[in-house]
C-alpha cells in the first residue's frame, strides 16, 4: 500500500552524504573491527550523549547483554555464597516486564533470575515503592528502564541500590539524546544501555552502545564484544562478536548531523496530538516530567474503555482500516511469553498488567504531516 502510515519511519541521511561518508572505505578497505568510523562516532557520540565514556556495539540487546557479563567479577561474593549454600549459581536481577523482549531476554540469556517488579501508573517506569521489598539474598542487579523515553526515578533507585550494594544498569535505549538535570541521561547509574536500530530516535542501521564511567567495566566490556580477546595469543573470556561495522558507523555520522532537527520535528507532532487529545476524557496522554529535556521517541495514549466507549483494541482497527498502524506497545508482558512457561505470576504486576491491556503508541516520527496527526486524532475521537 502505497500511503500506509506506520508507528515509526527510519531517519535517513541525503544519500550523497551517506555516499560520501563512505567512499574512503573503497581505498582503505577497512570495513570493521573499530576503524576510523567507529572511532569517530563514538568520540561524536560521547561528546553529543555527555557522558564520561562510551562503547559501541551491534545493537542494543547485545549492549544489555554483554554489560550485564561484564559486571559478573562483582557478583562474586554473591555467586561463592550460593555455590557454598546451594551448590548452583543463583543469581537476580531486578527489572520490569514493560519493556521490550530484549531487556527480559539479556538477564536469561545470562543465565540469571528476572524478578519483576511492578511500573508506576505515571510515567510506567518502576516502581521503586515496591522494588526494596523484591531485593533478596540473591539479588546483584537492577535493570530499569527508561520508558517512552520517561526517565526513572533515579534517586530512589540509587538510593535503594546503594543500600543494599547492587549494580544498576539502564536500559536507556528509548531515551537516546535526553537530559536529567543538565546531566546526560547516560550518566546515571553503572551502565546504560542505548539502542540505535533502525526504528529508534537515532539509528546506525542496527547498532547500540553502553555509557559508564568505570574504566575496568569499560575493558571488560570492549573484550566481551571481541571474543574475549585480550592480545593476539591470549583469549580470557568468554566473550561474543559485537563490534559495530564501518558502514553502520557511518550511517550514524550522519544521522547524528540532523539530531537536534529531527528531535525538534517530534516535538512539534508530540505539541500537536497534545492539542488535540489533551483533555478528553478516556485518554491519558503523556506525562511531561519536571527536568528532563524529552527526546519524543514515542506517543503513547492510555485508553479508558468505559470513559472513551471504545476499546484500546478497537481504536487500533479503526485506525488500520483507514491505513494507520498504530502499536500495541508494550503488549503483552514479557513475563507472560510461551517461551517463559508460565513460570512468572503476571498478578504480582497487575499494573503493568492492566497498562498493557490499554496502551497504544501513535505514530511519530520527524516527516509526519500535521494533517495525518489530525486525521489520526478524528479518527479517536470519532
Ligand atoms: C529497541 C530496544 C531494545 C533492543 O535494542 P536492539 O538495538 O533492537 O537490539 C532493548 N530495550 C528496549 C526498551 C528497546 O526499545
């Protein structure tokens, strides 16, 4: 279909610049393996993001991933205990199930326990009124996520986190760009984790990256997404493939030239569905937070049934028949997948639960026309 009109819509460089970013590679015929590309993005990167360092991977769930593995010499008094007490490993990290697959996806794939604590009703970040009483004996790690691009509540979680000695990783993937009190939002907490596939604010095509500040975290890291390779004879980790391509570092070089402009262009969409939906009784529209600079990444609507007469599901057919994709995001839980067995009790996140049952994101990205926002909006409110 010719005029379908999607939740999102990859940000693209003019194709001369892109075309120009990348002739040199037909001389150097260096196309990975952190070449002046990926050298370049990420110093543009860190400078850009605010943080004190950088590194850059193939995608956000391998940044999720190999951070969580790159933490693991900090787990050892906890892993030596439960090897004494229990002769296994045991080990959880904290998170929410309002998020995508990935973040949920990262901690398993560790061979780690999720335990899920519930979101808050406002922003649908976590809610850090429940989290203390989720930490245990086992517990190294909270993994929050900054929602929609909704920023956690920091404090608190640092709060909590340094009471009880836990690392904190965020899963910043929706918040690329956006600041917490003049900081950048990178700077919070041991690690955070950004996503630049090709639907995100910023993209690289695929690709992500972790921001921190400690130097060992950071080495650890840059051998996890090289096979664990310390020198050309020396392979002392376990590590995976992970290093962002030439052409991917390329692809962000330029996109991040037209950031702040393309960031400027989602506020004005975000301005106007405000216009329109602000006020209408059955929808909850975003949540302006008190000093965060917003990257606008997402639109989501929070839909009262019996309020509104209408179904969050039946805006979103009403919406497909006229062309417009809408997103279920994020539904269903990702404690509640088949490949999970039923092994979580989804009760114990009735909040998150019942948000997902009602959400829907609209579509937002920097060329939507005003008058599509404004036929989406009728379309509601119809
Ligand atoms: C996109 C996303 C990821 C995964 O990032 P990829 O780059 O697609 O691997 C993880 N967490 C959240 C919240 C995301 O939106």
């Amino acid at each position: 279909m010719e005029n379908k009109i999607l939740v999102t819509r990859s940000s693209m460089p003019p194709i001369e610049e892109y075309i120009e970013e990348i002739k040199e590679m037909w001389n150097t015929h260096w196309l990975t393996n952190m070449g002046p590309k990926h050298c370049q993005l990420q110093s543009e990167l860190k400078e850009y993001l605010n943080v004190s360092d950088i590194e850059l991977l193939t995608n956000g769930h391998m940044a999720l991933e190999l951070s969580l593995q790159a933490f693991s010499p900090c787990y050892g008094n906890v892993f030596q205990r439960d090897m004494r007490e229990n002769g296994k490993k045991k080990l959880e990290v904290i998170t929410t199930p309002f998020t995508f697959v990935s973040t949920t996806h990262a901690i398993v794939r560790n061979g780690m326990e999720p335990v899920f604590c519930d979101i808050n009703p406002v922003d649908f970040t976590i809610d850090v009124e429940k989290l203390e009483t989720l930490i245990t004996d086992y517990t190294v790690a909270i993994l929050p996520v900054h929602v929609y691009g909704n920023v956690c509540n920091i404090e608190e979680i640092e709060r909590i986190a340094n009471k009880y000695g836990l690392k904190i990783l965020y899963d910043a993937a929706h918040a690329f760009g956006e600041t917490y009190k003049n900081k950048g939002i990178g700077q919070f907490g041991d690690a955070s984790c950004f996503s630049f596939h090709a639907t995100k604010v910023f993209n690289t095509i695929e690709g992500g990256a972790v921001c921190f500040s400690d130097a060992e975290f950071g080495r650890e890291l840059y051998r996890l997404k090289n096979f664990g390779i310390r020198d050309e004879e020396t392979v002392d980790g376990v590590g995976a493939n992970a290093k962002m391509n030439e052409f991917c570092a390329s692809m962000g070089i330029c996109n991040l030239r037209h950031i702040e402009s393309e960031i400027l262009k989602r506020k004005h969409i975000a301005e106007r569905y405000d216009e329109r939906l602000a006020g209408v009784a059955g929808i909850q529209i975003r949540h302006q937070q008190k000093d965060v600079e917003s990257n606008y990444a997402y639109y989501p609507i929070i839909v009262d049934e019996k309020k509104m007469g209408k179904s969050r599901n039946e805006i979103f057919q009403d919406l497909k028949k006229q062309g417009i994709y809408a997103r279920k995001y994020f539904y269903p839980l990702t404690n509640t997948f088949s490949c999970f067995n039923g092994k979580y009790d989804v009760s114990k996140t009735s909040v998150a639960l019942d948000v997902s049952k009602r959400v829907l994101t609209l579509p937002i990205y920097s060329e939507l026309e005003l008058e599509i926002i404004d036929k989406i909006c009728n379309i509601i409110l119809e």
